[in-house]
C-alpha cells in the first residue's frame, strides 16, 4: 500500500488521482465525519458517515487507524489494505498504520512551500480564515519529525504532478520488489 502524506494542498490528492488514472493504482476510501467538498462523491472521495456511525465502527475495530483532523475524524478500515492501493492520511494516521503494517506500506512525505499551498486553497475556494488556520495548524502537525518512518520526501515545489507520479509509482515498484526479495 503507498501511503501519501502531506499538508494541506501539497498535491497529494492529485498525485495520487494521476497515479490511479495513469498507472493501476486504486483508491483507499477510507471514511470521515467531515461534510463533503463541492463535487466529492460518497464512496468515491470518501464514505461520508455521521459522527455515531463512524463511533459504532471504531468501537466494532474495523478500522486499523483514525485520527481527527480539523475537528472531522478520519478512519482506514482494515478490510481496504491491500497492495497498489494508495491512501493519504496524516501523520497521527500514518504511525498508526505503520505500527500495525510496517513492510506493507509504502510512506512518502509530500512538502510543499507554504506560499504555494495557500494559493492552491485560495484556487479551490477555501475561506481566508480556514487557510490561515490551515497553514498554522499544518506546520506542525506535518513536520518530519513526527512520523515514524518514512521511506521518501518528495519536494513539490510546483512543477509537474505527473512528473512527481511518475517518480513515486517507480519509487514505489521497486520498494516492493527489495521487499519481496528480502522476505
């Protein structure tokens, strides 16, 4: 499983669009009290659920991970995690996926400028004060040394998405097969 993480309009829900259109990658859905975005489908970009149904789940431990995020909870469920799928989640997420799938994940770090995000917030319509609040919140909770492992950090600095896919599905192939052959 390749697990992207990375703050706020770094280019990950991008990325990894283009890696499941252009290179055999599926989608992790994974789940969310959040409301959903203009155009997000339920199931497609999430499975938006209420705050009690997403409770019942994780007290019946089908998921591996959750975390809250912006005050919306977020959670992987174990049944999702297979090979070539690809997930993005936070770091308080990707340790805990870690913990429990160490070799069966893929992690990669997205950092991108701050200068660069905000404009990407401000292009989707995002409130001046949510980004704000965004940026501050982001620059802490995705910094490096918060995470447990990591197996790249891709700088995007702005230039092509699906020169940075094209990297990260070689990045993630060949990790695959040095674990295959290790084990």
């Amino acid at each position: 499983m390749l697990t992207l993480i990375g703050a706020s309009a770094s280019g990950k829900t991008e990325i990894a669009k283009i890696l499941i259109h252009d290179y055999g990658f599926q989608k992790l859905v994974t789940y969310t009290t959040r409301e959903p975005r203009k155009n997000e489908q339920d199931g497609i970009d999430y499975h938006f659920l209420s705050l009690r149904a997403f409770l019942e789940k994780r007290a019946r431990n089908e998921f591996v991970e959750t975390a809250e995020y912006n005050g919306n909870l977020y959670g992987t469920s174990f049944n999702d995690v297979r090979r070539d799928r690809v997930v993005i989640v936070e770091p308080k997420g990707a340790n805990a996926l870690y913990e429990k799938l160490e070799n069966r994940m893929v992690i990669v770090l997205l950092e991108t400028p701050k200068s660069i995000r905000a404009q990407r917030m401000i292009a989707r319509g995002d409130s001046l004060e949510d980004i704000e609040k965004r940026l501050e919140a982001d620059e802490e909770r995705f910094d490096i040394h918060r995470l447990h492992h990591v197996d790249w950090v891709i700088e995007n600095r702005g230039g092509s998405l699906e020169r940075l896919a094209e990297k990260l599905q070689s990045f993630y192939k060949e990790e695959v097969r040095k674990r295959e052959r290790e084990n």
